[in-house]
C-alpha cells in the first residue's frame, strides 16, 4: 500500500473529476489516496507517490508546471506519474520522443490529416509539442507514465480569448469526451506501479 496524493489543477472543473475518478481506483486497489488541488498542497512528506494532473491551457496548465517546479526536489525522490486533459493530440509518426512510458487516450489521438504534413493547428498539438513543458518543469523528476485523456469542453466557462483559441488553433467541438474506462485502466496501471 502506498500513500498517493493526486495533484490536480483545473480551468473549468474537469480534470478535477478525473483526479477523483483515479482516486477511488486507487482506493480501491488498497492505496491511500488524497486529491487536492496543486495550489492546496502544502508539502509533500507524507505520500510515497505523487500524481499531477492537469488540462492543456496553452501548453500544459501552468498551476501544475509551477507546482512540479516548487516541489522538484521531493518529487525527483518520489514516485510520480502526470496526466493531461485534451481535446487534441496528433500521433506524428517518426516524431523524436522522450523515453517516457506515454499512456494515449485511443479515441484522443490521431494521425496528422495529411500524411507526412502537419497543418498550423497540428504544430500546436503534437505529443513532443505537449511533452517537452511538462518534463521541462523539473528534468530530475522522471514520471513513471504520462497519459494524455480526453477531455470536456463547454464553450460558455470559457472567457471570449479563450473560446477564441479554442476556435482558431484547437478547433475541438464541445461535448464531453472523458473517458472513464480509459482513466480507470489507467489507475490500474499506476496502481501497480506505486
Ligand atoms: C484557453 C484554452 C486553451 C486550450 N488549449 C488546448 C490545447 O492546446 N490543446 C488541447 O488539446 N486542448 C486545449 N484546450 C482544451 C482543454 O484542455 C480541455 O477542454 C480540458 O478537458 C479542460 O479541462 P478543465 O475542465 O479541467 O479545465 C484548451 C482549453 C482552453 C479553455
């Protein structure tokens, strides 16, 4: 058994009810399991493993880079796995990955439109595109797994800049796109992991 904080941090309240998703997996695969927001923690001494989740916002939310950052030290000691809420994820084949186990989200990814040509809003959305922030926030913490999940969009949280990307780079419809077998059978895998 091991002691788990999930890290979450959230532009409109999603990925905190993947955070709790992953939390009750775990719970249930016998680990202790908090979830707190990434601005809530305070230190990180008490758990053995430690799960940072956050939604892509520009680049991987920065509340959750910032918070790799901070704890950097304690965290390259841990066990620690990240995931990321998304709407779009282009799998370039050949692309220059880090040898990070990488967990993707079937129905997230996708192969560029065009073979072999990445289009402007494709550039914005690859899996190194999306990696390099993350492992950049603290290059001594090595994440046991980063998955990329899908996510939720509701065009109405957003503020008009960002419902404005959103329509210009992103180009994701609304809807509800998490999937919870999928976030779960993740759980699993860190479960054994931890
Ligand atoms: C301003 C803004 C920028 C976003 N940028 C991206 C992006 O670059 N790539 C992507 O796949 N999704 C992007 N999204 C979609 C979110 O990552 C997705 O909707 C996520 O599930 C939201 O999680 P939350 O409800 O926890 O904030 C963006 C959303 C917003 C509001």
């Amino acid at each position: 058994m091991s002691n788990v904080l999930i890290a979450y941090s959230t532009n409109s309240g999603s990925t905190a009810e993947v955070a709790e998703t992953l939390a009750a997996e775990l719970t249930r695969l016998g680990h202790n399991v908090e979830v707190k927001g990434c601005r809530e923690v305070t230190s990180l001494a008490a758990y053995d493993s430690v799960i940072i989740g956050a939604p892509m916002i520009f680049g991987w939310h920065n509340t959750a880079r910032a918070f790799i950052k901070k704890h950097r030290l304690e965290l390259a000691a841990k066990k620690t796995a990240y995931f990321a809420c998304a709407m779009r994820l282009t799998r370039v084949p050949g692309e220059n990955l880090p040898g990070i186990p990488l967990t993707l989200d079937p129905n997230l990814v996708k192969d560029p439109a065009k073979a072999g040509k990445k289009s402007f809003k494709e550039n914005f959305t690859t899996i190194g595109y999306y990696l390099k922030p993350m492992l950049a926030a603290a290059p001594k913490v090595k994440p046991l797994n980063v998955a990329f999940f899908n996510g939720k969009l509701e065009m109405f949280r957003l503020k008009w800049w960002q419902a404005a990307f959103i329509m210009i780079v992103v180009q994701a419809s609304p809807g509800d796109y998490r999937d919870w077998d999928a976030i779960k059978a993740w759980a699993q895998t860190i479960a054994a992991a931890v």
